[in-house]
C-alpha cells in the first residue's frame, strides 16, 4: 500500500523523544514483574525473542505513551508528570493486543509469533493479567492529589476497551445482511470504545494527573478518541490493502478471516449489487481462497468502500485537529499532536 | 470426606447477612457489563446457567464479601460502607476463576461446565478481563477520602495474585525431586500470594475505605492473609480426599491431574521411600489412572502428608485468631470473623 495521502509524512520526532522519557519507568514497571509474564512481555514489547535473546524487532509506535506526555504538556504541565500515566496505558496497550490476539487466534503480530502461539493461551492469558494489575498499581502509586481520578479515568477506558473487544466478538457471529446485519454506526461506536478509548484516556491521563481543568481534558479525550477512530479505520484499510511485508500480514488478510470491518460494511451499505456478490464471496460457508479474497477487494473498493474508510479516517483526523484547536493549549504540544494524527493517517505499515 | 475435626461446623450466619448486603450492588454491577460477559459473569456465580435460565446452582460462598464487611465493622465502622470493596473483592475472586480455568484446563466448577468450556475461551479471557476493569471501577468510583488508597491495596493484591499463578503454572513444569524440585517453603509463598493476598486484602479494603488506622487494617490483613493458607491447604486436602459429590470433580483428582500440592509434597519432604514411590506412580510419564491414583493417595497418607496438610491448615487459621486478637476490634464481628475461619477449616466442599 502506498502511503495514503501519496506524500510520505515524516515520523514525528516528538514520538523519540517521548518515548526516551517514558521506557526507562516501563522498564522497571516491566522489571518488577514475575520471570514468566516478564519474558512474555519484553517479548510482546518487541525488546527480545522468546528465548530473552535482546532482538532490534520493530516494537509499537509508542503512539499511546506520546499521546499522554504531549497531552500533560499541552495543558501547561511537565512531561515528566506524564510519566505514570505514560507506562499505564501503554501497559494496558500490551496486555489488549496480548488478550486480542488469543481472542482472535491471530498468531503473527508485529513480524514475529503472536504471545499465545509462542508461549501458550495460559501463560498469556496470565501475562495480560499482570499487565492489567501493574497498569492500575503504576498509575494508583503515582501519589499526588489526583491518582484517585486518574485510576478512576483509566477503570472507565478498560471497560470501554472491553466493552468493544465484546462488541467485536459478537459481531463476528452475526448475518452480513438482514435485519441483524452490523450497521456502520454500530461499527463506528464498536470502534469509540476498542480503539477510540484508550487513545482519549491516554491523551486525559496526563492532564488529569496534573490537575488540568475539565475543558483542557475533555478536549484532550475527544481529540484522542477521534485519532483513535481514524487510527481503527487505516487499521482497516491496511487489513485488505496493507503491503504484506511491511504489515507481516498476508495480502487481503482481513478479507480471508471474513472480518467485518469498514471498508467491507460500507461497499455493502453503499452498493446492493456489490452486497450480494461480497456474501456470495465471505459468506458461502468454505474457506476464503486467496483468489476470493482478491476478488472481494476489487468489489469493495469498487464499490466505493476504500473511499469511505479513507475518508472516515480523514474526518477523524480533522475533527481531532478541531478539538485541540477549540480549547487554549501550549501550541509546540498541540502541533506535535496534530502531527501524530497527520503520521497516523499515512501510515503504511 | 467427612468433616475435618468430626464435628459439622454450621455454616456462619454472618455469611448471609453480608451476602443480603452486598448482592443489590454486585447485582447492579454485573448488569452494567456487556450482555456477552454479563451472561458469563451470571453463569460464574452460579445466578443462571449457559442460556440466562435462572439456576439454584451452589454460587461461591460468599467468605470474600464477608471478610470486607466483617473486617469493617471490625474497626467500627458500618458494614454499608464496605459494599464497594465487597463488591470488588467478589468481581476480582470471579475474574481469576474464570481465567484460572483456562490455564488450568479445569472443565468443572462449582457442579456445572468452567466459563471457558460452556463459552470457549476467548469469551472467557474477555469475561475475565471484563470483571477485572468492573472491580477497579467500582472501587475507584466508591467516592470519600480513601478511594485511591483502596484501590492502591486492590490492585497491590491483583499484582500477588497474579505472581501466585504463574508460581503455579511454572511449578508444573519443575521436577518432583533433585535441586529444582518445589519446596514447601516455596509452595507456601506461592499459596500466599495466589489464595493470601485476595483474602488479605478483602478483609482490609473495607477498613482501607473507612480510613481505619494501619494498625488494625494490617491485623486484618495479616489475618485474611492466614485465613487464605489455611483454604489453600484445606483446597488441597480436597483435591486428594474430597468426596466427588461435594466437590463435583473426580476422586483422587488432583493426583490424577499430577498437581504438586501440599500433602503430596510434605510427604515427599518427609518420607524419601514415599517419594520414589509417588514419582514411580506421578512422573511415569504416561497418564496417572484411576488405580495409581487411589494408590498414590494412600502412601500420601502413610507418609504423613495428609496430617502435615491439616496441622498446616490449623495452624494458619490459630494465627488468623490470634492476629485479630491481638489488636482492639469490634467483638462481634471479630468473633464472626473467628466463625468463618472454623468453618472453613471444617468444609467439606
């Protein structure tokens, strides 16, 4: 997939630099847990491989913890301050895509064995758990006037975060068409709270530990559940059109696991002619061949719902910009959020 | 097996007091979960089965509400106030049965199918998951001064009780003797922490909430901390003895499953004839039947583990009194607190 504004957007510095302030406090969080969940964790963060061999594995963005130490900037506060927050979600991050993948039974994640195929479904079980209850006793030990708030704020996104993970579940057993179909708005709000939620605690967190005003964190929350929902949907894109070598996916992956995502309901919703032919395609009963998988692509974008999704995303995009824009904020740390959200939109990989 | 002292202790009426208390908030909680591990979390405690059909299944016995309530009273405060620890204590306890049955492999609890084989276990990981964010929320939300306290203590408890588990999980793969055998010193620090630190901490949140002095919320703790040994190496007793009708799992079960507990490891620790034996009949490497199984209980017995493991237990629930005695508390709920550590001495399921 080509980058999708056809420019290459940079990589933000900023995720650099926030992401030296924040992994020497996630090492020691990290540290302090048992060997096992320990291991399988270093693994998941893409710091070894399974054997505890230090790897140069590409690891996650980072997005989550440069979302908590620019929003604590943003609201006048030092990104130090961030710090717990900053592990705690990113924490939380490791233990859903640990739990998702199981889930799922995705075994590939990030260009190397998913958690549960390289350890087992107990032990990663297990290490989502450990990572759950060190999130909360990071951020709960982060003393202060407002962990109690923080906790508070950080309980609410898990179960928001749960919440969608069900949400997404149960859509999987559900018709593609009919009365019971999953409607795009029931897509979209099934995406508020899987990706949407934690993206908007993790910009809050900060600022509520800090004890910034109401207005300055819900605007921060909005912006990030919006770049969370423009993020879910370039998720998707990339599960039909991603290049294989740089999402370690094989080609129209999301397509061969007949996964229900925005590109797919919304060709279905816009186009009846395609609908019948994308059922035909997902939903005969057989496995999805790659040759079937092609075809549906070419059907979906067609259809219009590359557009669509493409689009989504770029409304989310701009609505977060909106959000960071409408309240006062320190400008360096809002332009360097905004600059994350422009970085998520192209991404390719 | 019959009951451990010969005498049937009756069941403590504080039990149902507690429970009447705390289920309108435990009720309200679950309701607020998604219906997918609502209806697991239903299923779990025993309030309906797989389809939502309202059972009178035998839900858990409610000892971790209790402890909250009682352990606040116990420092003179209103048992109400402990209705949102007690509601987390029971959430948290529900979480790790429903995941420790997926590590485990359990198929059975509590006389019906685990969550993770009536469901499967992707909706049993996101149960689990779902009940631990309730419990954080729940206890973050209870208001007053020391909410972020308690929720400190709670999420200190759920960080021990995950270690404990994976103790467990990784003591499977240790051999039954040489160097790298499980000691009992270091079965005891894993049964501290996996069944210890939930039944410490439920019997101090509540007065963690109330803002009781460290004095006494550490004599509850230390105590519930007893408390919780003395079941494990009750567990354990059952696991070899436990009459399948009251227990709902095999006789002989947990030699079947070669579990190291404790009356199988103190009867290796103080017999080395015993322990060839019981690695002849448990280490063979080909599956331990139902013959092996009666056998190896048997020599268990003569080896003097069974009486090691009972002792253990008495001793645990002594300290569990003299802790609590050992500090200025309310009498009677000091006295019911007495009650139910007699009774789960004495429990034959």
């Amino acid at each position: 997939m080509t980058s999708q504004t056809g420019l290459q957007v940079p990589v933000p510095p900023a995720l650099d630099r926030c992401r030296s302030l924040v992994e020497p406090a996630l090492t020691t969080a990290v540290r302090s847990l048992h060997p096992l969940p320990r291991l399988m964790t270093s693994f998941s963060l893409g710091w070894c491989d399974a054997d505890g061999r230090p790897t140069t594995a590409p690891g996650g963005k980072g997005i989550r913890q440069a979302l908590a130490v620019l929003g604590t900037e943003a609201v006048g506060a030092p990104g130090d301050l961030a710090v717990p927050a900053a592990v705690a979600v990113e924490l939380v991050h490791t233990f859903s895509l640990v739990h998702d993948d199981i889930m799922d039974g995705d075994e590939r994640r990030r260009h190397q064995e998913s958690a549960w195929k390289a350890f087992g479904t107990g032990p990663a079980v297990l290490t989502g758990d450990a990572l759950f209850a060190l999130a909360v006793s990071t951020l709960a030990g982060a003393g202060g006037d407002h962990s109690g708030a923080a906790v508070r704020h950080l309980a609410e996104a898990m179960g928001e975060l749960v919440h969608g993970q069900a949400d997404d579940l149960v859509f999987e057993s559900r018709p593609w068409t009919g009365p019971d179909a999953v409607g795009i708005p029931e897509y979209q709000a099934m995406a508020a709270r899987k990706t949407g939620a934690l993206l908007g605690c993790s910009a809050a967190l900060g600022p509520v530990l800090a004890g910034a005003p109401p207005l300055l964190v819900g605007a921060l929350s909005e912006a990030g559940r919006q770049l969370g929902l423009a993020f879910q949907a370039v998720d998707d894109l990339l599960g039909i059109w991603g290049d294989p070598a740089a999402t370690g996916k094989p080609v129209h992956s999301d397509l061969r696991r007949r996964k229900k995502t925005l590109p797919v309901l919304a060709a279905m919703a816009l186009d009846p002619a395609a609908a019948r032919h994308l059922v035909g395609l997902l939903d005969s009963g057989i496995a999805v061949d790659a040759d079937d998988a092609y075809h549906a692509a070419a059907i979906v974008e067609e259809a219009g719902g590359r557009e669509f999704a493409l689009e989504d995303a770029r409304r989310h995009v701009a609505s977060a910009r909106e959000c960071l824009r409408a309240v006062p904020l320190a400008e360096r740390a809002a332009d360097e959020l905004v600059e994350i959200a422009e970085y998520l939109l192209d991404r390719r990989l």
